[in-house]
C-alpha cells in the first residue's frame, strides 16, 4: 500500500538506508568542461570539476492510536492485517508531503523547496500544449533521460490533461496500450500523482514538477517499529499502539528539477 500511494517508492530516486541519524551523500558541485584539444607534447588542461556533499538528516515521525479491550476481544475480524494497510497508508501520506513541501531545515528537503522555477502559465486553469513543451525544455540534455525523467502532479491536474488530450493533439497524454491509467504519460514521460501538489485550479501554484528523479535522494532506517503497550491505558480499558518511522530527503542536484507555475 505504502508502494502504491508514495510518489518516491514510484520514481527512480535514490534510497539509502542507515542506522545513524544522518548521511552524506557526495554530489556534483561544479561539473566537467569538456575535453581539450591538445597539440603533440603539449601539457594536458587541468581543469577539474568539484564536488560537495549533500547532509540528509534523519527526522523522526510518529502515530499513537488506542484500542478498546473489548474490541480485541471480541473482534472476529482480521484486525492486524487491516492495520497493517492503515499504517502503511499513513506512511505514504507521510513521505509525500515531506518529500514534496519539506522545508529542508526542521524537516526533510521537498522537491519543490530544492528545484528552479521554469516558466508560467499565461492564464490561470488552463495549461497549452506550447506551455508544457517549453517546461520540458528548461531541463538540460544531460539531465533529460527517459527511464529516469519523470512528471510529478497532483491528481485533478493529471485528469485535466487527460481530458484535453484529444484537442491538443496525442502527442501531449498518450494512454498506454494495455490501458492502465497508473502507467500514461505526458510527452513520453510517466506521470505519477502527487496531491501534495497544488492543483492547476490554484493561482500561483507550483503545480506540475519534472526532472531526473535520480537527483533526488530518500534515507530511512529500515521498516516500521510498531509496539504495543498494554499497561500504559489499562485504567481505561485501553491498549495503546505506537508506530515510528524515521525519513529523510533533499534534491541532490538543484538543475535537475524544474516546477510549472500557474498564472496568478
């Protein structure tokens, strides 16, 4: 379930896992020129590219819920796997709003704090065939590669262009063969939805992100810890269950992502 509902579990982002509270992840930081043309017995040009590194912190989350003894004992139906999906629902809903508004300080970096700003929209609620070519276009050719490019949007946006495909022209939303919605593309890029995201309807949104998710790091210690206390609410008739997971996240390459505005 978690897989299904979290745009980085959908996307080629990098995922690392530690024990530690954090994790340095080395990135580019000022690329290679290209090569030299260099004469016979003539020095080679040194010119090289830096790098730096990317500090993703581990941040704690949490959820506590309280179950009657009652209910656990006269429960007939199959209440653990049922939570199971309810907390692997919740943990979806988690990593997609840090991984997408995280203001990268006091929470993990969102994509949208860590991306450039592209081009605008010239009228709120709509979005034309042109706008979304030259949105495309901002993000360089050596980041532009297919598997590991994708669009990110929330889900009325997605269905918005859907909608407008046939007047546009199949070249803008192409529905994929075997007719799965979850696998349609924009422009032959995968589209996965983000309600995150605010919706093309919203003046000034960020509405639609692109970029090569490759730049964008994910690091967690690995599972879910989910414990159960029996004696904490007992005077109440209660047994309390408490999960945590711990996430972090940021964009590893600033140029790599690029955000559509809407029209004020």
């Amino acid at each position: 379930k978690r897989s299904l509902a979290s745009w980085v579990r959908q996307l080629p982002v990098q995922h690392f896992q530690t024990q530690a509270d954090h994790l340095l992840v080395p990135t580019e930081n000022t690329s290679h020129t290209a090569f030299v043309q260099t004469a016979e017995a003539v020095a080679y040009n040194e010119d090289e590219g830096t790098v730096a590194q990317k500090n993703l912190i581990l941040y704690k989350y949490t959820k506590m819920q309280k179950l009657n003894e009652e209910f656990i004992m006269y429960n007939t139906t199959n209440f653990e796997s049922w939570l199971v999906q309810a907390l692997a629902r919740a943990e979806a809903v988690t990593e997609n709003t840090i991984f997408t508004t995280g203001i990268g300080t006091t929470a993990p970096e969102g994509v949208l704090v860590g991306a450039t700003v592209a081009n605008t929209t010239a009228t709120t609620d709509i979005i034309l065939p042109a706008e979304l070519s030259a949105f495309f276009g901002y993000l360089g050719a050596g980041y532009n590669v297919q598997s590991e490019c994708g669009v990110l949007m929330a889900n009325v946006t997605k269905w918005y262009l859907r909608g407008i495909a046939a007047s546009a022209g199949a070249f803008v939303y192409q529905s994929t063969p075997d007719g799965m919605i979850s696998n349609d593309q924009l422009l032959g890029y995968k589209i996965v939805v983000d309600d995150d995201l605010e919706p093309y309807t919203t003046a000034s949104a960020k509405c639609i992100v692109f970029g090569n998710w490759n730049y964008y790091g994910v690091v967690e210690k690995p599972g879910m810890i989910v414990q159960r206390n029996p004696y904490l609410y007992m005077a109440t008739g209660q047994i309390g269950l408490f999960a945590s997971i711990f996430r972090g996240g940021g964009v590893l390459q600033s140029e790599a992502f690029y955000y559509l505005t809407n029209h004020a």
